[in-house]
C-alpha cells in the first residue's frame, strides 16, 4: 500500500507539476547551467554555476557579461559564437572563464541557440563542468613526456662529444632549459687539492666561474660531495641542515645539488637555483629524479671523453701517429 502511494505521489508530481520538478533537476544538479541574452548577459544560472565561479548567491551573476567580466580572454566569445554558428550547437567545448577571486578555470560547455517561437535566436544556454583540475593533470603528464624525451635527446648528444669544456658548457645549458631554471653549474672534483671549481655555468657572472673553489665539506656544494647524496631544498632560511639567511643568488629559497658520479668515483657536481616558472618557483621531487638521471649520462659521457681524449695523446706518441695525420 505504501509502495502504491508513494508511485502515486511521484506521478502526480511529474506530470501535474512538471515545472517544479524540471526547476529542481536544474537547480540540484552538479553541472552548472546558464542562459545568456544575445549580447552574452547572464539572464539565468543555477546554483552550481555560482559556486563553480566562487559566488555565493546568484545575483552577484546575473546581468554580467560573459565576455566582458567572466571570460579570460573577452576575444574567446567570438570564437564560442562562431563554433555555435557552425554547427547550431556546441558540445564539450572549452573555455576559461575568471572565478571571483581572480583565478582561471577551465570549463567545458555543451551549449544550445535558445530561439523564439519565430525561430530567431534569442540567446544561449549551455550546461557546465569544471574541467580545471582534469586540464592541470593532463598538462602535468604533457610536460613530463616532453621533458623525458629531452632528457632521452640529452644523453643521445652527449654520447657525440669529446671534449670536456664542450661537455660542461653543453651540459648546464640543456639541463637548465628541460629543468626551466635560471641558473646551473657543473663543478669539477679535483682529487689531489680535494676541492671543486666550475667547469660550465648557465646564468651566472663569468668572475663567479673563475673564482670559486670550494673545499670538500664547504658550503652547500662541498657537503654534498663529501656525502655523496642528491640534495633539494625547498627554502634555504628553513632547511635543517643548510638554514642560514636567503642569499642574493638564491632568489627564489630553492636548489637542488647532484653529484656527479662514475661508479664510486666523484668526478663534480651540478647544481641548479631560482625555478622559473610554477605557482611558488620551487623544485620538486620530480625534478631532482630527472636531474639524477641526467647526472649519471653527463658521468658516463666524462669518463668516455677523458678516456677518448687520453687514447687520442698515446696515439700521437705512437710511430706511426704522423702516418695517420698524413693520410
């Protein structure tokens, strides 16, 4: 009996009153919606709409124009209408608009002509999802693909070069544009004086190459040969084991210090500060992997360059070294 008048109830609901069952389907539903006039004013939005934008109530939304005040670019109207005019219709169809904080969020629209009874049109509406996070994950995954293929070029152009200098000046500057950094440098181990110096650098002033030696165990760069261990800091002023007051050359708190190894051997050091780009400009875990990975090539390509370059001094000791260059 219960079952039979609850089925009774939710007829009658429906079909006697279906324009407070449509109002609550809108109104309850998760995907904004809207309805815009011609000139792209907002004549209608439901509650997921306002949220979606950061609102808290509905007439802080409506009469603002689409183009004007809620786009990102104003000049993508013109491209939502002419998609619209192609086709009559839009589905899933990108665009950014500007959340009340100031912020951009991607949403996708799949939009219909709303059209008077003589068939001209009057306006549009459009249902709405939020697609910011998806985009950000999908752009996420683009960058690290592009940046593994960089990274597999890297260690395929190492492979060709036989000269050391050409190896460190090669190596700071693709490492620091896959990385997006400002400023990188491979420091070279010498073992009798136990000290590093700066073979390359990318972004930094050429009487900072010339003078820097540090001892092992000195400065950041000394610690990190002495413990042989890849180091990222996130903030110098707080790290634990390198906290001391920001610096002039480290701008933006973060860096990151790889050594630079051959099996147990150190041969030197890279180093990376000031992140070019990302919403706090620091380095991740993910960048430090990438830049142990890269580490290790630019290790295997100095050890085959200074082995290349030895093989090259014997052979011009050899007899019939003035045969080779004769013919």
């Amino acid at each position: 009996m219960n079952s039979l008048l609850t089925k009774t109830k939710f007829y009658t609901l429906l079909y006697l009153e279906p324009n407070k069952v449509f109002r609550q389907l809108i109104e309850e539903s998760r995907a904004g919606v809207y309805i815009a006039d011609e000139q792209g004013n907002l004549m209608y939005v439901n509650s997921a709409f306002v949220s979606m934008l950061g609102y808290s109530r509905k007439d802080d939304l409506l009469g603002k124009n689409l183009a004007k005040e809620l786009y990102a670019n104003p000049d993508d109207r013109q491209s939502f209408l002419k998609a619209m005019e192609k086709a009559g219709f839009v589905c899933d169809y990108e665009v950014r608009n500007k959340r009340k904080d100031g912020s951009v969020a991607v949403f996708s629209v799949t939009g219909n002509w709303v059209k008077d009874e003589a068939n001209r049109i009057m306006g549009v509406e459009g249902i709405v999802h939020d697609i910011t996070e998806k985009k950000r994950i999908e752009e996420s995954f683009k960058e690290e693909k592009d940046e593994l293929n960089q990274i597999l070029n890297f260690e395929e152009s190492l492979s060709l070069i036989h000269d050391v200098q050409q190896l460190g000046n090669f190596s700071v500057d693709q490492i620091a544009g896959i990385l997006k950094a400002q400023k990188c440098s491979f420091m070279l181990y010498d073992q009798q004086k136990e000290e590093l110096s700066i073979l390359a650098a990318h972004g930094l002033e050429e009487s900072t190459i010339r003078n820097t030696h540090i001892k092992m165990g000195e400065s950041i760069a000394g610690i990190v040969a002495q413990k042989r261990e890849p180091t990222l800091v996130l903030n110098i002023e707080y790290d634990q084991h390198f906290q001391h007051p920001n610096r002039p050359y480290y701008p933006t708190r973060s860096f990151m210090s790889v050594p630079v190894m051959f099996g147990p051997r150190l041969l030197g050091i890279i180093n990376m500060a000031d992140k070019l780009d990302g919403s706090w400009k620091v380095f991740t875990d993910l960048d430090l992997k990438m830049l142990c990975v890269m580490a290790r090539a630019v290790g295997i390509a100095l050890e085959n360059t200074r082995l290349f370059q030895r093989l090259e001094e014997l052979a011009e000791g050899e007899p019939w070294a003035s045969l080779r260059h004769r013919y």
